[in-house]
C-alpha cells in the first residue's frame, strides 16, 4: 500500500494541514486560524483528515514556528518552513532561484 504524505504547518497565527497521495494528488487540505489555541484547532482538523485518510501508513512531517514547540512536545520530526518550502519549489519548480516566505512571525 502506497503511503500518504501528512504534512502539518502551524504557525503564528494559522494552522494548515494536507494529505498527499504518492502520485501528488491533494485528498485534504486545511487552513485556518488557530486564535492561539494550537492543540484544539490541529485536532479539529485532524479529525476532518481522517475521514480523507483510507490508508493506515503515512508519513508526517511537520513544521511552522509553533510546530516546533508541537515537535519537542510530542517528538515528532521539524523541518523549518522556509527549507521545506524551498525543496518543494525545487521539485515542482527546478528553474525558479527566488522564493520569499513572508509569514505571521517574520519574512
């Protein structure tokens, strides 16, 4: 069984989620305030993911500058969001040199 990509962005102000099949194609996505209150706002939308998600495996990554208290937290894996949006514009967009990620806490 092919594995599904859950990807989890939680910033400053937003919390953002999607599943990804292995062929790229988006089966959920969320976006959404979080009003400060991170942990019941990521279970709200994990709950609506779960109904996307057929499959038993995935792989999690997550990152944005309140995923990385959540990562300590729980030990999951952090990548910083300016490095994970910069490969992912490297894969989708290998001629691209420029990439400006202005966010809630900082540009």
């Amino acid at each position: 069984m092919d594995k599904i990509a859950l990807g989890i962005d939680i910033g400053s102000t937003t919390a953002k989620v999607a599943l990804i099949d292995h062929k790229g194609q988006v089966l959920f996505k969320a976006y959404t305030r979080h009003n400060t209150e991170v942990l019941p706002t990521l279970k709200d939308i994990l709950i609506e993911a779960k109904k996307s998600l057929s499959h038993k495996s995935f792989t999690l990554s997550i990152t944005g500058s309140a995923g990385m208290g959540l990562s300590e937290r729980f030990g999951f894996l952090f990548t910083q969001e300016v490095v994970a949006a910069a490969e992912v514009v490297k894969q989708l967009y290998p001629d691209v040199r420029s990439l400006i990620d202005i966010g809630g806490e900082d540009s």
